[in-house]
C-alpha cells in the first residue's frame, strides 16, 4: 500500500510540474519576447558647453530635470528600434546686465541591442539619431541632426512591465551663442523610467 501511495505522490508531482512547467519558462523570459511597447523616463541633463560669458559674474547652469516619452517594437528578445521624444530642460546663462537661457528638445530614433544576464535582467545599448530644437532666449532658435547613444540596464518586473536605469548622449546639439554666432555641445542625461509591453 505504500507503494502506491509513493507512486500515486510521485505522479502527482510529476504531472504538477509538467503543468507548471510552459508558465515557469514564460516567467523565466521576462518581458515579452516580441512586439510593441510605450515608456517614460524623468531624469537630469547636462550641457557640455552652455557658452558661459567670460566677464566678471557670469554664472552658468548647465544642469536641469529633463522628461522623456518613448515607444518601440520589440523584434526579438536581442534587438528593438525606438522613438522618442525628449524635453532636456532649461541651460540658464546670467551676467550683469544679461540674463538668457537655452531650451532643448528633441526626437530620437535609434535602433536597441539588449543582452539578458539574468532571468529578468538585461544590460543594453543604443545608437541612432537626433533632431534637435534649440531655443536661446533673445538670440534666436536652431535645429539640427546627429548621432546619439547610450547604455543601460533594465529590470523586467513581468512580462508586461519594466524599469529602466540609463545614459544617454546627444552629440553636438547646436545653439546660439552670445555673440549671435552659432555653436555647439553634447548633451547627457541620466534617468530612470518604466516601459509598458502589450
């Protein structure tokens, strides 16, 4: 009778985790192996030449909260292209007798190479480009193209939700200067966010 009891256990065992066994891969996946998926992100930005006057007490911020809204297509668990749309915050530029300040904005399109090193986890890069809007206060607006890129790291929470920690460069964003040429600087920028598969 014991053995039946033992036999009877070890199917029901069995059969439990043949069951269990297509939903323990599911989970294992993390987020959706393929298809379409919105985001944002909040974060800090950094303009590596905001043009600062050189006269006694000019001050120069070139630091300011930046948000992000982004969507995608996931073609396979390694590969994703992206766009987004990005507000990098204010860069403010003051001396006596001048105050202006530079806002940027801008949209994105990049193409994301992701590397699973865990069950829910992954390390990826991105590399594409920009098209920037770049308003000087008082001195006039700019646009222009160029690369951008970064790196990050992403949690998958489920398969139908993520977090994202992440840094981004856009190359040789271009502004007004002072002196009503033109010029240019790289922004960066540090944030966190969320993305949403369906």
């Amino acid at each position: 009778m014991d053995s039946v009891k033992k036999a009877l256990i070890i199917g029901l065992v069995g059969a439990s985790l043949t069951a269990a066994a297509p939903y323990a891969l599911a989970q294992a996946t993390g987020l959706k192996l393929s298809g379409w998926y919105l985001g944002g992100s909040i974060g800090q930005s950094e303009f590596g030449d905001v043009d600062c006057p050189p006269i006694p007490g000019a001050k120069c911020d070139d630091k300011d909260t930046t948000w992000k809204v982004f969507g995608g297509y996931k073609i396979n668990r390694n590969f994703a292209v992206e766009a987004g749309y990005a507000d990098l915050g204010s860069f403010d530029r003051t001396a006596p007798g001048l105050s202006a300040s530079v806002d940027a904005k801008i949209f994105d399109l990049v193409g994301v190479g992701a590397f699973p090193l865990a069950n829910n986890f992954s390390l990826y890069g991105k590399f594409g480009l920009y098209r920037s809007d770049v308003d000087a206060q008082a001195l006039g607006k700019t646009k222009n193209n160029d690369w951008t890129y970064g790196v990050g790291a992403q949690y998958n929470f489920t398969q139908n939700l993520a977090a994202r920690l992440e840094w981004q460069r856009y190359q040789s964003v271009e502004f007004k200067r002072v002196n009503g040429t033109t010029g240019d600087g790289d922004i960066d920028v540090v944030n966190v966010g969320v993305l949403f598969a369906f």
